[in-house]
C-alpha cells in the first residue's frame, strides 16, 4: 500500500508540470491530456469526454458493489499574467493558474493514487472529476446535464479550494449556505445621438445610465432583508467616444450575489423593473441580459458532519467558516443534483489572494488536501 510520503514527491512535481500550462475555460486540451496520461497508468476506468476537455475516471473498488464517492476538480485558469518568480511559472503568456486550480487537480489526482492502493478496502466506486471551465463560464452546470454523475449514481461529492488567509494545514468548512450565488447582467440603453449643444432634442443614454447605477445602488437594501447578505456590484459602464457628441447607445454591466434562492428569484424580479422604470422615465429603449451563471453552494449537514470528523481525525486542523463567501463556485450545481460538502484548504495566512498575479498554490498545503479527500472516500464508502 502506497503512503502519502511516498506520492508526495510526483504529486508535486505534477501540480508544478500543470501550473506550467495554464489554458482558459473550455481550452485545457494540454492540461487534460497530462491528466489523462496521469491516470491511465493507475489502471482507471477513464472515461471519453463529456464536454471535450474534461477527464473523468472511475475506481471500483474489491469489495463489490456498493455507494459512490465523486471527488471533484477544477482544471481551468485565468487571464493573468503571471508576476512570480517560480521556476515552474506560466508558459502560456498572459495566463496562470491565479486561483489554484493546479493545487486542486493535484490533490485529486493524489488520492486518486492512494485509492488505488487501498481499493481492495472498501466496496462501491470513487468518481475523479477534473472539470473545464469553473471560471466565468460555469461549465460545472454542463458537465452535470451531461450526466458526469451518473452510471453509478453518485451518493456524495466533495470537493476542496485553496484559501489565502487560512493557515497552511487547517481545512475549514460549514453546513448549509459557503459560497453565494452569482447572476450576470448586462443592460443596453439605447437612446437619441445629438450634439451636446442641444441635449433637448436628444435622448442621452449616458445620463440614464447614471441615474440607473443610481437606482440600482440602493436596490439590495429596499428588497432584501438586511439579514439575508446581497450584494450587486457596477462593474463596467460604456458610452460615447467624444466630449461633445451625445451617443446613441450606452452599456451598463456587473454581477448580483446573495446566499439565497428565495433572494435571486426576488432581486432578478426588482433589477428587471428598475431597468424598466428608468428606461421609462428617460423615453430611452432597454434590453437586459440577465443569467444566474451560478446557484448559491450549499452543503448538506450529513456530508459536512462527515469531513468535520474526518478533518479532526487526521493530521490537519479543523476550523469551523464563521461566515460563508460572496465568491460564486459551480460546484453548485453539483450539490444541487447530489449531497455533498464543499471545503476550504489553507494556503497560508500571508498568501496573495485569489486571482491575483502573484498567487501560487503552496505545495506544503497538497498533503493534508489529498488526505482529505482519502479519508473521506474511505469514510462515505465505509
């Protein structure tokens, strides 16, 4: 039987091979190919693709049939140019693994290493999942309408991110609500070009722009209980190229999040009637593109309980999230569809944040990761 000690050393150096070759959502052809490559000689069931660059494989294990275990992992990076000094930094110019998703495969792919090791100690199957597109795209919702979870159904998933803040060897999670959700939007105006001379016989779309920023400023706080977080953010507005002409068209974009479905229903209904409202008012057209990319993540209290006793059982610290993050995560769609516990893994108390230019996933946090995700098999299958 293989030991942690014993894979370690590969393990890094693959995360080290992975963060050389960062490709954006939908891309990670080289990235899947090295994972593909990884597994095949672990002698998994390795699965086409659903998607076209994901990999998903299966273990079964020795002692017949029984429950499934899916261990999930983004694969995806972002559109940074990596600033760190790291002799495995980026290859791919203007690209980097910014949010760690390098650490997460590796830690996958770890206890994918051990599994096999120990198969002939639990009955059922643990499902390896390295997903495409968590970024932007949510291309978690995709992979599972594919039916990535299912023959054999999944009974439980987990899944585990890296967070800068949290000491190197603590793991951290709650039940219920971790990750909120997240809806963009995009809103058109479209008024009346003039000259700035004359604004009376235009209908200036920049102005009603500003007055809907205005209105939407304050919208969270006049339709959502201040108990119930909600966030909407103005991210990018557009319109006009000259300081004299008044344009016909002006753009307003940025996301919504709250940690409620309830809450999305009732501030997608309130963002569309402002829109309306404002439009109104100013005689000028609106079109809106408005789509829940991602669900808010909630975990189940059974799993959650699970890698509480789990965590506290092994080498690493427990710490229970006081509060959960207005960050967004697809793995939702994963929870939506299976019971399961999404998990933080420290990457150190002075790490750079997340989707930042400097950020590296710390090999000295991979270990307690892959026991994690190890322990928790054995315990869900067990």
């Amino acid at each position: 039987m293989k030991t942690l000690a014993d894979i370690l050393p590969g393990i890094i150096e693959f995360r080290h091979a992975l963060h050389r070759i960062p490709e954006m959502a939908g891309q990670e052809f080289k990235t899947s190919q090295l994972i593909r490559e990884r597994l095949a000689v672990l002698g998994l069931e390795v699965l086409p693709p659903f998607l076209g660059t994901d990999v998903v494989a299966l273990l079964h294990g020795g002692r017949g049939a029984g429950r499934n275990v899916t261990l999930r992992a983004d694969i995806d990076a972002l559109a940074l140019e990596e600033a760190t000094d790291r002799p495995y930094r980026s290859t791919h110019p203007g690209h980097m693994h910014a949010c760690g998703h390098d650490g997460h495969a590796a830690m996958v792919t770890g206890a994918a290493e051990l599994l096999v090791s120990r198969r002939d100690e639990f009955a059922g199957s643990v499902r390896f999942v390295f997903q495409p597109g968590e970024e932007n795209r949510a291309m978690g919702r995709e992979l599972v309408a594919a039916g990535v979870l299912e023959n054999p159904a999944a009974d439980v998933v987990t899944a585990l991110h890296g967070m800068p803040g949290l000491p190197i060897g603590t793991l951290a999670t709650r039940t219920g609500a971790i990750m909120a959700s997240c809806a963009h939007f995009k809103v058109v105006l479209r008024g009346k070009g003039g000259h700035s001379s004359r604004p009376a016989l235009s209908r200036n779309p920049v102005t009603g722009a500003a007055a809907l920023v205005h209105e939407l400023e304050g919208m969270t706080g006049r339709l959502v209980d201040s108990q119930r977080p909600a966030v909407l953010t103005i991210c990018r507005i557009a319109g006009g190229e000259l300081a004299n002409v008044i344009p016909d068209e002006a753009v307003v974009e940025g996301t919504i999040r709250s940690l409620s479905p309830d809450s999305d229903a009732v501030l997608e209904d309130g963002f569309r009637r402002t829109v309306a409202a404002v439009g109104a008012m100013r005689g000028i057209e609106t079109e809106i593109e408005y789509r829940l990319s991602y669900p808010v993540t909630e975990n189940a209290p059974e799993p959650t309980e699970l890698a509480r006793e789990v965590i506290r059982a092994g080498s690493g610290r427990y710490v229970e999230l006081a509060e959960s993050s207005m960050g967004a995560e697809d793995f939702a769609y994963y929870l939506k569809r299976c019971p399961g516990v999404y998990v933080k893994v420290g990457t150190g108390e002075n790490s750079p944040a997340i989707h930042n230019s400097r950020f590296d996933f710390p090999d000295e946090a991979l270990p307690f990761g892959i026991e994690y995700l190890v322990n928790f098999s054995l315990a869900a299958l067990g």
